[in-house]
C-alpha cells in the first residue's frame, strides 16, 4: 500500500436505531488507532472528527427517521473525502453507522469512473422505507447505493444509481442472526449483485474472500471496503450495535479482510456500528484496532 492514509472519524448514529455508535470514533482514537497505524504508516494524516450527530427518536416520520440528519452526515462525509482523495491520500472512515457509506462512495465516484464495493456486513442493509418495520436508514443503506429508497439519499452523489448491482459484493451476510427481513432477502435473491452468506465464507475466509474480488474486479476497477462490526460473532466481539450470533471469528475476519485491503484495487476502508456503550473496558476496541493494523499494515 503506497498511497498515504487518511483518517476521517464521522461520530454519527443518525442513521441509527439508538444512540452509541456516534461516540466509536473517539473511543477507536482512545484505544490507539493512530498511534498503532502510525508505527506502520509514518505519512498518516489524522483529517479528525466531524461534528457528532447523535439519534433522535423522530416518531413524527416512522417509516424515514431523521432522514435530514442522515443526509447532512452523508454529505459532510462526502466531502471530507472527496479531499482526502484530492491529496493523494486513501481514506480510511471510522463512524458511526452504516448510512456514512453513500458518502464516501459520493466523493469515490466523482474520482474514478468504476468503483466495485465489498459490502462485508452481517446484515444486507436492502430495506427501504415503504417495507422498513423501523423506518431506519442504517438497515437501508445498501437499498440507497443501489438506487432503491428515498430521493434525497439514492441522488446524493454524481449519478444515479451510485453503483449499480453487479458492482457489489453482499460479504457474510448472516441470515441465520434474525436481523435480516423476508423482503430483504427476496430483494438479494432476483439481485444482480454477487452473493457470499456468512455460512459460506466461514469455510475458507481468505479462499471465498480471494473468489469474490476476483468476481467483482472483473467488472470494476476499484474497489472500497464497507465493514459493519456485526458481521464479527457476538460471543468474539459483543460490542456491535446490533448483536449477531454465528458470524465469523476474529480469526476468519482478518483472513478476509486482509485479501481485500492488500489488493491492488483497493481504494478505501469504512468501519462500522461499533457501540462504546457495550464495550466499558475498551476490549473489543482494541481488539478492532488490532485488526485494523494487521489488515492494513
């Protein structure tokens, strides 16, 4: 990795289903995340915070909750890393939740013409807010990225979709958690985008990892890394937002993750829904950032 890392934390739960995730990024700073990429990266810019936006409950808007919230943060994020990429640097983005992700795919597309995404994530995050039961857009992300959903999100970046299905990786997804919604999975079924359920990818990470950039670099020229926490199993690492049992171990985690930052392609990593609330004595933080080190040192 020759590129320079920039480091740009988004303390956002907006899109979220409670408060908690807004404060990861800090926690992640507390637990070492640039000092210990420092020692490997000496040219790291640390670009810092963004002004914390934490949930609100909006009963008033049941099926769209704080979607102007979710849509401030989705385009200062855009722009923070539209400047990263303008100062040859490759961002990685510490949030928050999950909805951060349109915007950095907003300021990639504006750069380079064929983005593919790993969308590595316990859940498949294709609600929209017809269907959705909570109206959060957390579990409606990849709908929006996709061009399925609300106006105000799926035309955020520079064209319409942001990518369209066969550019995208569904990464251990994790039915078998009870997070995911007959819709959603009816809706991956007659989708064009590449498919690995965790119960595949828990045969061989690093194997099924390698077969799925190569699927996905056959038709896209770069490629950014979304990583929700849930996909990592609740009994490893009980400080996700939302809790999912039978994911994949640490161990298959940085075997997975290792095949797609270590790839020519790559062109930026987003982490995801860790909750500090659930995590007092700071373990699964620094665990993460362990994590973090070995995948992108």
């Amino acid at each position: 990795m020759d590129t320079k890392i920039a480091v740009v934390g988004v303390p956002s739960s907006a899109g979220a289903h409670g408060a908690g995730t807004e404060k990861a990024p800090s926690f992640l700073r507390k637990a070492g995340v640039i000092d210990r990429l420092r020692l490997r990266h000496p040219d790291l810019i640390d670009c810092g915070d963004s002004p914390t936006v934490t949930y609100k409950p909006d009963l008033e808007n049941p099926k769209q909750r704080n979607l102007p919230a979710v849509r401030e943060v989705i385009t200062d994020i855009a722009g923070r890393v539209d400047d990263a990429i303008q100062n040859g640097c490759l961002p990685l983005v510490l949030g928050g939740d999950c909805t951060i992700t349109l915007g950095v795919l907003a300021a990639l597309t504006k750069h380079f013409e064929s983005v593919g995404l790993i969308y590595f994530d316990g859940d498949l995050d294709l609600n929209i807010p017809e269907v959705s039961p909570s109206g959060i857009f957390d579990g409606m992300g990849l709908a929006h990225i996709i061009g399925k959903g609300a106006l105000e999100l799926t035309h955020i970046g520079p064209r319409y979709p942001l990518l369209s299905e066969e550019r995208v990786v569904a990464f251990a997804y994790n039915p078998e958690a009870g997070w995911t919604d007959p819709y959603e999975l009816e809706t991956a079924q007659r989708s064009l985008m590449i498919k690995y359920p965790v119960s595949v990818v828990k045969t061989n990470p690093a194997q099924v990892a390698s077969e799925a950039l190569n699927r996905l670099t056959n038709v896209a020229e770069h490629v950014l890394v979304h990583f929700d926490v849930d996909a990592i199993d609740t009994d490893e690492f009980p400080a996700s937002d939302v809790p999912h049992k039978h994911g994949l171990s640490l161990q298959g985690l940085v075997e997975a993750l290792r095949v797609f930052t270590t790839c020519p392609k790559f062109v930026g990593l987003v982490v995801t829904e860790l909750n500090p609330e659930l995590d007092p004595k700071g373990i699964c933080a620094r665990q993460l950032v362990e994590v973090l080190e070995l995948c992108l040192g």
